[in-house]
C-alpha cells in the first residue's frame, strides 16, 4: 500500500493576520459610540455602511483623525495584511478599497481645512505601451491612506509625462508599474530619462509589478522595489525621509 506524505496534509496555509485595535480608542470617542461595525464594513467592503457611519461621526463632530485612525484605518489595514500574506488577492482588496474610498471621501476636506500637511507628493503611473492599473490603483489607494498626496496619472504614461508632473509638483517619490513583460524596459527608460533631463536626485523612484524584482530594481537604477502595496507604502514611509536634492 502507497505511503502517503503526512506533512503534505498538515499545512495549513498562510497565518490569519488578527485585527489591530487602536489603543485607547473609547477615550476619543463619545459615549456609547463603537467602531466595531464600521471596522467590518470596510474589512468586507460594504461602502454603503461605511459612507453611513462616516456621516454620522462627522455629525457628532467626531475629530476627522479620529474617524480616519480609530474607525477606517483598522478594517483596511487587516485586509492589506491579508493580502500581503495572500490570505486574499486583488478582487478582495479592491473591494475593500471601495469602502475606504467611501470614507475618504467624506472626511479628506475636513482634513485639508486643518491644513493637516501631507507626508509627502507621489507621482505614480504604469509605464508606456502598458494599460493595466489594478496594482497601481491599489497602492494609490493605500498610499493616501498613509497620508501622502498622490498624483496618478492612469496607465501608458509616456516618460516625458512623469518628468513634466513631477518637476510641476514637486515630487517627493515617483512609481513606475508595470504588468508586461514587454513593458517593463520602460521602467529603466524612464529613470533614464529622469537622469537626462537632470532631476534623478531631486526624487526617490520605486517600481513594482509583476514581472518586476529586486535584482530588477537594482538593474534599473530605482531606489527600490515594493513586491506588494502593503510594501510598497511602508518603502515610500521610509524614501521620504531621506534627503533629496531642491526641485528648482
């Protein structure tokens, strides 16, 4: 009789990321609040409720930091860890990505009104001859969750472009994506380009997508490479801080 392999069966596949409660949570919030449902509606996508609940905090005058902190935060941050663990994929994020948009929406001019400083401007893109933008849209999305001002400029993005948005902006960091194989040489042709026109150290350039790596990211001359949006944003944390030459 066949011996069957037992350590085949006990795997049990990626570790179930657990839900980050936001310490102290009640203090900031009034009396008899929760934030239990909203933090279920963005983990499961519901923006209908999460649009709902938003509303009802700003009526109560709940601190916009507060409703983005304690109440959108928690449930999409539980998805990205999934993701980034491949507990779920792209169509899960995306629709968890709707309902923090959702909320985003609402809440971002309160934001802007107390004149809350962005962490950073973002130029972000796929590359020439390449019309895929799910990967880039997630991390966009997730991007301005973490507080940075995020210029996306759709797919097929011809160099000259991203040069020409990131010296208007004055860009912190610039992304390039790309999904092809066949597209993504076009990575290095638009760090190239930056180096032409004498802006290379003026930005911090990163690169993803799937036919992308490391050892690709060095190749090309990036200053790094996310294998993921939950990676790629913690990157950008780090790139904005490090020093970068004056746009004129």
């Amino acid at each position: 009789m066949m011996q069957l392999d037992t350590q085949f069966f006990d795997y049990e596949g990626p570790e179930e990321p657990e839900l980050m409660i936001p310490e102290g949570w009640e203090d900031r919030a009034p009396a008899g609040w929760e934030w239990e449902t909203l933090w279920e509606a963005v983990e499961t996508g519901d923006h209908i409720y999460t649009d709902e609940r938003v509303r009802e905090a700003i009526s109560l005058n709940i601190d916009p930091r507060v409703i983005l902190d304690d109440g959108l935060f928690p449930g999409f941050n539980l998805q990205a860890d999934r993701f980034s663990a491949q507990v779920i994929f792209i169509p899960e994020m995306l629709i968890s990505a709707r309902a923090m948009k959702a909320g985003l929406a609402l809440i971002r001019p309160l934001l802007a009104a107390q004149a809350e400083k962005p962490v950073g401007t973002f130029v972000i893109g796929t590359v020439l001859g390449d019309m895929h933008d799910i990967g880039q849209s997630i991390v966009t999305i997730m991007l301005e969750n973490a507080g940075f001002n995020v210029i996306n400029l759709g797919t097929d993005v011809h160099p000259d472009r991203f040069i020409e948005t990131a010296q208007k902006e004055s860009a912190d960091l610039v992304g390039f994506s790309a999904l092809l194989s066949t597209t993504v040489y076009y990575q290095k042709v638009t760090i190239e380009e930056f180096l032409n026109a004498g802006h290379r150290d003026k930005v911090k350039i990163l690169v993803g997508g799937a036919p992308t790596t490391q050892d690709w990211a060095d190749e090309c001359g990036a200053d790094g490479w996310g294998k993921d949006a939950v990676d790629a944003v913690k990157l950008a944390l780090k790139l904005v801080e490090t020093p970068r030459a004056a746009w004129n």
